[in-house]
C-alpha cells in the first residue's frame, strides 16, 4: 500500500475513532444519568474532549441523541439478528429466542431502550436516519414472523401487520416491565406467556 | 335539616369543591405543558388560588400527581367498565368494548395516560392509593377475561396472569400509537388486529 492510498484511509479511522469515542461517552451518560442527563457539556466532559468536538461530529444535542438512537438500534437488531449461524433452525425456536432477546437488551439497556421507544424521539421522524434503522430492525421481525406464519398469517392483512402486533405485544411487555407497574409478578413468565399468545396466533 | 348537621357537610362540600378546582387546573396545565409544566406554582396560577391551598391540600407536587393520576384511574376505570347497564351481554363483545374504550381514552388524554403509565410514576409504589386504584381497574380486566375465557384460560397459569398478558399487549399498541413510532400505517387497524389475536388465544 503506497501513501496515497494510506493516508486518506488513516485520516477517517482517526474520524471515526473521534466519533467512537464520543458517542460512547453519551452512552455511558444516557445509562447513568437517563435522558435529561445527555448534555453536549456533560459528554464533552466524560469524553475529555470539547464542547466543539461534538457540534463538529453531531451538529446539535439532537444530533448526539439521533446518533445514539441509530447506535441502539443497531445493536437491538445485532441482539434479534436471525441470519447468524448459531441460530437455531426452527422457526419457533428462533422467533422465541429473537423475543427473549429483545426483552433482555431492554432490561440491560433500559435507558437506551427508553430513548429509542420511549415516543417523541427521533423514530418517529419519517426519513430520519433513525427511522431507517428503525424500519431495518423491523425488516428481522418481518422475517421471523413470516418464517413461522407465512406470508399472510389468518387474520392478518399481510406479515407486516403481524409483525406490528408482535412488536406491539412484546414492547408493551417489556416496557411495563421496565416501569415496574405490572400487576401480577412474575415478569418472565408474563413474557413467556406473551410470546406463548403470539405463536399460538400466528401458527 | 338542622344547622348541627347542615354546617359539617357544607364544609366539607366548600373543602371538596376546592380539591376539586386544583385538581381540574391541575389537569388542564398537565393536558397543554405535559408533566414537566406541572409544577405546585403553574397549577396555583391555573386555579386562581395561592400556591399554600396546593401545599394544605396536596402535601407537594408528588402528592398533586398521585392525586391527578388516581383521578385518571378512576376515570379510565370508568370508561371500560363492564357493569355499566348499557355495556352489552356477550363476552366477546363487551370485552372488544372495552379494549376499545382504553384506547379511546389514552388517544384522548395522551399526558393523563404517560402519567399514569409512563412508569417512575406513584403507580409503581406498592401500598400507594394509585397502586389501590390501579388494581381496582385492573380487577375490570380480570372480570373481562374470565367472562370470556373462563377462570384458567388454556396456556396461563390463572386468569391473572391472561389479564397481565391482554394488558401488555393493550398497552404496548397504545403506547406505540402515541408515540407515532408504528412500522405500518393504520393504527386503528394494527389494535383491531391485537384485540383479535387476543380473543383467538382466549377462547
């Protein structure tokens, strides 16, 4: 590899290094200190960088916080992630493992969960690159739910509208769940039978 | 009636009707700024009252949003009740009523609703009246579903745990709706589809 060629390439890793190391700052600052803690100032500092090194990569506090939704969502889709070898085979088998997986990257990940689901962030600004991500996890689901059903499980008008359910299902789930307000106890059963419900209408 | 009688109860009529106005105001704030503008002074000023009658009345802001959000309870309690003599006979019906008039009434006072629900909330606190009023309405559901499934629906433990399992679904198309963060258009449509999927995996 000549200079040339090295050099342009050195230059984005450098970037992105930059960018890395910013964005997990906020991170560790979204998980301790929750959403009204995720200050340009406040992850400037846990990075040891300056205020201007995240208007420069993020633009604004909204940036920061699009930026962090994508990194979540990303990983949320890596945790559900059906096309990885060491999946099961079985259609069931694999759709109640993608559930169970979502559920525990919720509750490892409450507060990272909260800003992307939580409503008012920026999933639900169409054409946002969040909302691509977000399309993107629901593509896997997509996926899982026609595996078991189908591509026009009964009752539904087509797999995306069962994919929604599902996901309606299992997010009321988890972020009752991670409220603490479910009225009987026992939150993994409650999920288990929830999942147990979802297969049982879509078979 | 004489006066003896007359003079407690009228003091505790003006006592009530007093509650009442800070309670409106304080709904009527928490409606138009959200949670955040409910602050013991913004309601004060909303009622055209000293911020000292919040205090005497309420204890603090904590003790005016459990207030405001055992008055949702009751309130939502109120809308999917199934004995009400207008509410029809089959099972299957009155239960689709009602899970349609829980959506009706978090899609009308979304902020009353995210109090409420939201989680980190007074519903959370065992013991708390919210968690009594809480229960009072989730006691509703569990009527609604062992009219429409029996006391051990197949595939729960009991007809607690089918209740929990409706509610988490329920919530998480309400909660999803609210947030505009659906993945398909058509949310009246995706929760119809729910109900249904709930009603399959009951009966």
């Amino acid at each position: 590899m000549n200079a040339g060629e090295d050099r342009p390439s050195r230059r984005r890793t450098a970037s992105d290094q930059v960018e890395g190391v910013l964005l997990e700052a906020a991170q560790d600052v979204l998980d301790r200190e929750g959403l009204a803690g995720v200050t340009v100032r406040a992850v400037a500092r846990e990075a040891g960088a300056a205020p201007m090194s995240v208007y420069n990569r993020f633009g604004s506090k909204e940036g920061l916080l699009a930026a962090l939704a994508v990194g979540t969502l990303k990983d949320l889709w890596r945790a559900v992630d059906v096309d990885r070898p060491d999946r099961p085979r079985d259609p069931e088998r694999r759709f109640r493992e993608a559930c169970d997986a979502y559920r525990q990257f919720a509750l490892a990940h409450p507060q990272r969960y909260a800003l992307v689901f939580g409503g008012g962030g920026p999933l639900a600004q169409t054409g946002s690159e969040t909302s691509v991500y977000g399309h993107a996890a629901f593509e896997v689901l997509i996926e899982l739910v026609q595996d078991l059903a189908g591509r026009a499980p009964e009752g539904f008008a087509d797999v995306g509208e069962a994919a929604q359910v599902v996901w309606t299902a299992l997010h009321g789930a988890v972020h009752l769940e991670l409220g603490g307000i479910g009225q009987v106890s026992g939150s993994p059963d409650t999920y288990a039978r929830t999942v147990d419900l979802l297969v049982r209408g879509l078979r």
